[in-house]
C-alpha cells in the first residue's frame, strides 16, 4: 500500500489553544479523502502544514514518503492546493495567471496543459479577461485551474465549492472523479455532506482538534447506526451542519 500522505501523531498550538491534537491520518495514493468537522475543528491547519504555510509543533508529515519540512521541494512540487480564499490579482488576465502559476514551477511553454485545463473548466472564452472582471463563480474555477497546472500528483481541495452555484459545483464533481480515475490522490475538506457522501473513498470527521471518527462512508453508517453521513456527523460531533 503506497501512501499520498502519512500523518503521525501531529500536534500545532497556537498560545493556548490546541488547533491539532495528537492527528494520525493515512491517505492511500489514487484514492479520494474527506476531511470533515465544522469550523475551527483543525483541518485547515492541517492543510497548513502539509502546505508549508504553518509549522507543526511536533509528529510526522509525509507526502509520498517525502518531509514535508527537510524535503519541501519534492513535496510542494506534488501537490496542488485550492484554498478557501478568493484569488485577488485583479490587474492580470486569466491566461497571464495560468503563466505566472506554471513559472513558479519552473514550468515553461505549458500553453497545450493550459489549455486543456481551461477548457475542461469551461473557462476557455475567458482567457483574455482580467480577474477583476471575473465573477466570484470564475475565480473560483481560476483556484483550481491555478492547483492544476503542474499536473500535482496529490490534490487538495479547501472547501472548494463554498458559496459556488449547483453547475459548477457538478463541473467540479465530474472533473475530480476524472482526476482521480486518472490516478490523482484528493484530499477535501468540505461543509456540503452530500460531497463526501458521493466522492470519497474514506472519510475521517475532526472536532476540537481530533480525528473522531475515521472510515469509509458505509463503514461509519453501520459503526454509529447513522441513516446517511450526515446522521453521523452528527452523532460524532454533536455539531449543526452547514448545508
């Protein structure tokens, strides 16, 4: 079994709260995660550091059995990230971002991957466009073009489809069992139950800085005597969902 990411005993605090308590997490390559719990649970943090931009405290990350500290070059170079901001470089057009976003890879004359990635995000007839004219639905679909571009290995996926319309949260669905089938790894953090539900593989749900629960969809059913996931969530958390 060959692991996307391994994750041992990890612990971040910021002063006195506790954001990551003790996290053991294993993703196998070429499946896809769901990383569940409400706000403030841990999972950004953990997207943090398996991204470099938070330090842990202490434990053990490895993506595709690289430190993500000592070794970061091999392990930024494999994943790619769509975080739950909006993108914000107005001034530059669509196809001027793709560019830039290759370049930090050392990619160079990317034009045929470009390309590809525009079109199957149906983003093609907004190349030329600057970001500032984009609406958020299109700058939403930029963050992940912008993930794609270095072809990752390893995806991650931050609350993609926050605040997006019903198309393109299907667009995006479809693309990532594409990816996936294709032999990306996904991992994603996601409010919309009915996401994981649907396209995970295994799903662990965090609270208070801890994995609670850790199966796949069908197992944690059976385990907490839910009626679907969201039952479940629950029943683990003790949290409302936000649908």
């Amino acid at each position: 079994m060959e692991l996307a990411l391994e994750i041992k005993n990890l612990k971040k605090a910021f002063g006195d709260l506790l954001a990551v308590n003790d996290v053991s997490l294993k993703i196998e390559k070429g499946t896809i995660f769901g990383l569940l719990g409400p706000n403030g649970a841990g999972k950004s943090t953990i997207i943090n550091i398996i991204t470099g931009v938070s330090s842990r405290d202490s434990g053990k990350v490895n993506v595709f059995s690289h430190d993500v500290t000592t070794d970061y070059r091999n392990t930024r170079s494999s994943v790619g990230v769509v975080p739950q901001e909006t993108i914000s470089d107005g001034y530059f057009t669509v196809m001027e971002i793709m560019r830039f976003q290759s370049g930090f890879f050392g990619i160079r004359d990317n034009e045929k991957k470009i390309t590809e990635i525009l079109k199957r995000l149906y983003m093609w007839d907004y190349c030329n466009k600057r970001v500032e004219h984009l609406s958020g639905g299109m700058k939403r679909r930029l963050l992940i073009a912008k993930a794609l571009v270095h072809d990752p290995e390893f995806l991650i996926l931050d609350e993609p489809t926050a605040g997006v319309d019903v198309q393109l949260r299907h667009i995006l669905w479809d693309y990532v069992r594409e990816l996936n089938k294709s032999g990306t790894t996904v991992l994603l953090t996601t409010h919309y139950i009915e996401e994981a539900s649907n396209l995970c593989d295994k799903v662990g749900i965090m609270n208070h800085g801890k994995i609670v629960a850790l199966d796949t969809v069908k197992g944690l059913m059976e385990v907490n005597e839910g009626t679907d996931l969201e039952d479940v969530f629950l029943k683990v958390t003790g949290e409302n969902v936000h649908v």
